[in-house]
C-alpha cells in the first residue's frame, strides 16, 4: 500500500518537529516537507504534490485560510486538514469554505490525528465535534437567507444539480459516477460547469452554495 505524503504547515518550528516525528512513528506515511508561513506552503504543495496538508490558521506572509484557497485552487486533489488551536466559529466556517476538508484542535491525541488523517485520505470530511454544532448553525444560516440576498446564477441542468445534491451529501467522483450510472470523466466535466456557473472554486464551496439556495438541505450535508 502506498504511503500517505503529507506536508506539515506551521510557524512554530517544536510543533512542526513533533508532528514529523508522530507521522513518520506511524505506519504509511511520509513527510513531503514543513513550511514556517502560509506562503511556503502554496509553493512546496504546488512543488512536492502532497496528498494531505496539515496547515495552521495564524501563521506570517499568508494565514492558513488563505493558503487553503490558494492550494484548491492550484492544486484540488490536495486534501487540506486545518489543525489550530482556535475554536473561533468564523475561522472554522471559513477554513471549510476555503475547502478544508478538516478542521481538528492542536489538543488532539497523536494516535487519533493519524486515524483522522487517513479519513481525510479516503475523501471523509474531519470536523472537531466541538466545532460541528457551529458550523451547522452558521449552515442553517446561510440555507434559510432571503433569495434576495443570494446573487443570480446561471439556471443548472437537471444532471449538474443531480451531481451538486450529492456533492453536498460528501461524495466523491467515483461514488457519483456510480450512483448516477455515469462516467467518472462525465461527472468531472458537470463538475467543472457547476463550478463556473456558480463561480466556486472546489467541491466545498458548491457544497456551501447549495445550501445557501436551498437545492440541498442540512440533512444533505455529510
């Protein structure tokens, strides 16, 4: 089984030295680098094609917010987990709009960070349960905003809003392609159009914008 490459992201040099060694302790992983600032982790994930991203929230040059958009939108196959010690409710809605696919504390025992870490491998969504709650309510939120508030789009076929409900549940492209009874190279190209027309940039934030329109529901959301 091949190893899993992950790409520590964090200021604090004691923290990135620890985490390397409960990752390289671990059976299948390996380490495809640390970056001290948001900056050097948009170029070394661009560079060195890391599976999954641990990143930090406050860090100098870029936050992990930032470096978050900037890795999907460069690299989208790139799993980015947000590991912090903020619980603030906008940072973690935030960081998922970005398209985190997790967002867990630094308090976090190292055995559990390794299981969750190979979740987020497998396409699974990590949220902090302390967390969820937030990131529901600002959800709940955003689904039941006046229509007035929400700019126009242009009108999705009947198959792209098929594949964006299911974006939503929190499945992946094979699972989709499946379900629907499609090619996977035909739900990657309803995909690209879902994201042009809603002017999103990964699966995250469709996921969000189905849920801000009402074509999904919160019982949708994976």
């Amino acid at each position: 089984m091949s190893e899993i490459k992950v790409l520590i992201a964090d200021d604090h040099r004691l923290f990135r030295l620890g985490l390397r060694q409960a990752l390289e302790d671990a059976p299948g992983f390996t380490v495809a680098g640390e970056a001290e600032n948001g900056e050097a982790a948009v170029r070394m994930a661009a560079e060195r094609g890391p599976e999954v991203v641990l990143m930090d929230i406050n860090m100098p040059l870029m936050d992990g917010v930032a470096a978050t958009r900037r890795i999907m939108a460069d690299t989208p196959a790139c799993r980015v987990v947000i590991l912090t010690m903020y619980r603030n409710d906008r940072y973690v809605f935030e960081a998922v709009k970005a398209g985190a696919r997790g967002y867990l504390l630094k308090d976090i025992d190292e055995r559990d960070l390794v299981e969750k870490i190979r979740a987020v491998h497998r396409g699974e969504v990590m949220i902090n349960p302390a967390m969820a709650t937030l990131l529901l309510d600002e959800f709940r939120r955003l689904s039941i905003a006046p229509e007035a508030e929400r700019p126009p789009v242009e009108r999705l076929t009947e198959g792209e809003m098929k594949v964006l409900r299911l974006v939503a549940k929190g499945m992946e492209n094979r699972e989709i392609a499946r379900d629907l009874n499609l090619s996977q190279r035909t739900v990657t190209n309803r995909l690209s159009e879902i994201y042009q027309k809603l002017s999103v940039n990964n699966r995250t934030q469709a996921a969000l914008e189905a849920l801000r329109r009402g074509w999904a529901s919160l019982d949708d959301a994976g």
